[in-house]
C-alpha cells in the first residue's frame, strides 16, 4: 500500500511525524487528500493533558478534526462527490441508527466516531478515508484554510439555534477564542441588538471589536458582572454565552444573564467538575444549556461565510506546514505570538 505522512501525539506535548498506509475506500466512503487543518482548542487539551476527562490519549495517536481537502477517489456507492471536489469533512461519524440519530440528533449519538477523539485517529495527516455522508461541498469562492473555520462555525450555529436566538437579542459573550468569536460572528450577523464580549488577551479583544461588538472589556482589569449590569440597566443580558472554560466566566455567566434569560456553555474546563449557585439559577429561572458540538449547520456555516459582509476568515492568524505541528500547538496552548486561529496545512 502506498504510504503519507501524519503528525502523531505521543502521550502529550510531543508530536513526531511517521508514515502510515494510505487506506482503501469501502463502496460509501471518500479517500480525501487533505490540504488544511484547524488547530482547536481540543487539540491544545491533548496536547497539554493528554486528555480530556475520561477520553486519554494512547501511546502515539493523531488529533485534530476541522479538515478539507480534495477528493482523490470514490467507493462505487458513491453519488454526491467525485474526484477532484474540494471538501469539508464533518467530523462526527454517527451510527445513523439509534434514537438520537434517527431523531435528528446525531451529535448526541453514544456511538459516534469522532476524528481525533480516542480511539479514533484525527486529522492532522496527509490523506483520510471518511464515509460519503460526512463530506460537504466546498464552496469555489471560499479556500481550504476558510474550510476549516466551518467546523467551529457550525458548533456556535448550533449553539445559538440551540438558545432559540432571536433578532434584537441582547447578547454577553465570555472569552474571544475561536468558538466566542464564532458565535459573535452569528450573533451580530443574525441582527443581535447588543453584544457585549470579555477576553483577557488583547489582540483577541481587538478582533472582536473587528468582527462587530458593542462593547468589549478585559475581566482581568475590570469588574465584569458590574459593569455589564450598569450597561444594561441591571437587567442583564438575553443570552449569556460562556466560551473560555473558565469556573470564573461560568460564575459570571450565570450573573449577567436576565432573569427568564439563557445561559449557554461552550467552553471545555480542564477540570472534572465546576459549582454554580442553584439559588441564582432558580430564582432567575435560568436555564443552562451545554452544546455538544453541532447538527446540520456545516453548509449553512459554509454559506454565512460566503455571504456575510464580515470576513470571518480574518481570524486564521497562522499557518505550518505538517512537519511544524509541534510550534502549532505550543503557541495555540499558551495563547503567545498574537495567535487566534491556526491552520497547518500537510
């Protein structure tokens, strides 16, 4: 069999670059040459802890999950690409046959397949074998690099329909990484009548002033639950999106929300458990939703970006080759050299 390269992870904090065969399409599934990755914020959990809760990394795996590439060969099945498409893969890889797939909600499916997630091995390699159903069409005017942000585009879409996101919501976003940046994006393209977003890094402030929010604060210099409430005249916010994974911001997070408003959870602690007030969240009547990553919203992602007036491609920051996955992920894990985005392309 003929053979590529991958970047594996051995344990955490130490990538290697190996071989590894080329494997064969089965008759309903796609050989894609992959040409851009996006580093996540998953990926940088890997990296550092070699795990995320009870997910661990083995010995030498390969990571990574926001992916397109080009189609270099079809199973016989195969009808909806051909060789030479260019793709985005979805990376969750669902039965398609328990309830929650056959309810709509393959995101939820306990026996999903997940690129990158162990046991199953990622993305950050030369070439995949995906099956058909999770391969979308990239659009021509958007470039592969601009692929990869669909993944985590879809995830905030989903979230934000998840919250039932009305026009002329007011809206708090905490933590401008990738994902708050995502759902800032949707927010202020769907008509958010105020946004407010809190970062601690500056050139990550400054992107969400770029991309269109009202007001932007630091919460390692200002009192935050304080001066959102004065600015909303201690109403608080419609929809609090909490998207640093912090205790801190899932505390603030449930202070800013209204009452009868939403408080939405997209970040990933690094650890096992947080604690909320159940007072607090009763007497606002609050619900917390937790988003698990997405659900039908990876063409509708493709789609905003094409016709959006905000070139939300303006947050990939940094681009490395395969064989320099290892300074990829250091920066992207410690937040340094002005990165938001980084893609390596293989």
């Amino acid at each position: 069999m003929k053979k590529a390269m991958a970047a594996y992870l051995l344990k955490k904090k130490r990538f290697v670059i190996d071989e590894f065969e080329i494997p064969d399409c089965k008759d309903d599934e796609v050989l894609i040459r992959i040409r851009a990755i996006g580093v996540c914020g998953s990926d940088a959990h890997y990296f550092l802890d070699g795990r995320i809760g009870d997910q661990i990394v083995p010995e030498k795996f390969i990571i990574g999950h926001e992916a397109s590439g080009e189609v270099v060969a079809t199973g016989k099945n195969v009808k909806s690409v051909k060789e030479g498409d260019r793709v985005v893969i979805e990376p969750g890889i669902s039965c398609g046959k328990c309830e929650f797939c056959i309810t709509g909600r393959p995101n939820l499916c306990p026996y999903v397949r997940f690129l990158g997630t162990p046991p199953v091995l990622g993305a950050f390699r030369q070439y995949i074998v995906v099956p058909e159903k999770n391969v979308v069409k990239l659009p021509d005017t958007l470039s592969f690099a601009e692929g990869t942000l669909a993944e985590p585009l879809a995830i905030a879409l989903y979230g934000i329909r998840l919250a039932n996101f009305l026009t002329g919501d007011s809206i708090a976003i905490l933590g401008a990484g990738p994902i708050g940046l995502s759902v800032l994006f949707c927010c202020k393209t769907g008509g958010a009548r105020q946004i407010f977003v809190t970062e601690i890094i500056n050139h990550r402030a400054e992107m969400a002033k770029k991309l269109g929010a009202d007001e932007v604060y630091f919460a390692d210099r200002q009192d935050i639950v304080k001066t959102i409430n004065e600015k909303t005249s201690h109403r608080g916010v419609d929809i609090a999106f909490e998207c640093a994974g912090q205790q801190e911001t899932i505390t603030q997070m449930l202070d800013i929300a209204a009452i009868g408003g939403k408080a939405v959870i997209f970040g990933i602690p690094a650890e096992d458990q947080i604690y909320f007030d159940p007072h607090l969240v009763r007497r606002k009547q609050l619900p917390i939703l937790s988003v698990r990553r997405s659900a039908f919203t990876t063409e509708m992602a493709l789609d905003l970006m094409c016709k959006g007036t905000i070139k939300f491609s303006s947050i990939i920051t940094h681009r490395f080759p395969l064989e320099r996955i290892q300074d990829a992920l250091e920066i992207v894990s410690t937040r340094s050299e002005g990165v938001i985005k980084a893609i390596i392309e293989p």
